[in-house]
C-alpha cells in the first residue's frame, strides 16, 4: 500500500511540474524576417540560448520566468511566462526597430550626467573600501593585493569622496535612468580590464543589469561604491550565462 501511495505521490509531483516547467520553442522575426544569432535570455534561471539561421530557439521556462531579448538597433523585448506560453509550447517574437537619435539629441543625453570614472578614481574608492570594510580571513575578493599606487592618490581625496558620492541635494533628487547612469560614469576600459567581458558584450551587460530590479533601488541612492560592486557581482552571473 505504501508503495502505491508513493507512485501516485510520484505522478502528483510530475504532473505538476510538467504544467510549470518546460522547454519550449520559438522564433525572433522583424516584419516577418528571421532574426539569426539572436541571444535569448531566461534572467530568472539565468541560462541563455541563441537562434539558429531560422531565428528558432529552444529554452525551458516556468511560469514566471522573464524572458529578455537586446539587440543593437532594436526595442528591447521583456516577456514573463504565463502558463497559457507553456501550454501553447511556442514564444513567437516580435522585434522592432528602435526610432533613430538625433546626434544633438544623443550627445545632449550622454554628456548630462558626465563623471567619466579613470583608474585613479577606482584606486580611490579601492582604498576607502579598504579602510571602511573588515577583511575576512582566508577569503579572496577579487582585488589584487598592494595593486594601488598611493603616491600618485596626492591630496584633494576628501573633495572627490563628496562629489563621487553625491552631497548634492539637487543631483540626488534628478530621476536619472540606471543605463544613462552606466554611460557617463563608466567608459569601456572598465567593462573590458575591470569586468574582464567582451568589448561586443558591453552593450548587452548594461540592458542585463538594467533589468535587476535592484538597479532601480541604486538609483534612488546614487551611491557610487554600491553601483560599482553591483557591477562587479552582475559581471560573474553574466559571464557564467554567456560561458566564458
């Protein structure tokens, strides 16, 4: 008898799963064009796949999964998995072209929050994090020990502490998008030497975070230091997903 119960308890557990969780197929298109090598991303599981020549793609999703899609030159595209997306055992994708920018307009966006981040302001903040953070015996963090050049920190640190972390009232309070953020603070020799990620990967990184819900909450604290671990940790997930 316990044995019959325990099958029954079995199929109970499958059946379930089978509703929630499948690999399912689908196709990117624009205006009925096949969209190849097109990374699709499953940022609840973190895995990613990318279409064939057809523009067709398996994944497996459960319900409430977010489904992502950036492409340059394209409206990002955003799905969470209902279940009627499983039943269906099908995503047909959509992409859009993104309207085209104005340069005045681009370089009036780019250069609003200007704050160019060089290598002296990361030995910085570096060393503000050394003084601020206990060190845990036997575990590695990442940084390189005696890597910074304290001679050339020179004077002036506590001038540049307040404005890297944002005394202003009135910068505080400006609504500033996170990927606007990341323009103007962080230039692509951070992504490539800091992150270690791929110069072509840069741009998809950036929508990755955006994404996080947690980059809406550094936003609200313009918080320098946490933006740049958030980074630095957002780096190791996406490198993972992307095999590198």
């Amino acid at each position: 008898m316990k044995i019959y119960y325990f099958f029954i308890l079995l199929f109970f557990i499958q059946n379930v799963s089978s509703q929630t969780e499948k690999v399912i197929s689908g196709k990117v298109v624009n205006d009925n064009f096949s969209m190849a090598k097109v990374d699709v991303i499953n940022f609840t599981q973190n895995t990613l796949v990318v279409t064939n020549s057809n523009g067709e793609f398996k994944i497996k999703v459960a319900v409430g999964d977010k489904i992502l899609i950036f492409v340059n030159e394209f409206n990002n595209y955003k799905l969470i998995i209902a279940q009627k997306d499983i039943d269906a055992n099908w995503l047909q994708i959509n992409l859009s072209k993104m309207p085209i920018e104005l340069d005045e307009v681009k370089v009036a966006n780019k250069f609003k929050y200007k704050n160019i981040v060089s290598q002296e302001d990361i030995d910085k903040i570096t060393v503000a994090k050394e003084i601020s953070t206990p060190k845990v015996v036997g575990v590695y963090d990442g940084r390189t020990p005696n890597g910074v050049d304290f001679v050339r920190m020179g004077k002036g640190v506590s001038k540049f502490v307040k404005s890297l972390f944002g005394d202003d009232d009135d910068k505080k309070n400006e609504k500033v998008r996170f990927i606007d953020y990341l323009e103007s603070n962080f230039d692509k020799d951070f992504y490539v030497k800091t992150l270690k990620l791929k110069e072509e990967d840069i741009t998809i990184f950036k929508e990755y975070c955006d994404v996080d819900a947690q980059s809406s909450v550094l936003m609200k604290e313009m918080e320098y230091l946490r933006i740049y671990e958030f980074l630095i940790a957002k780096s190791d997930a996406f490198k993972k997903m992307r095999n590198y």
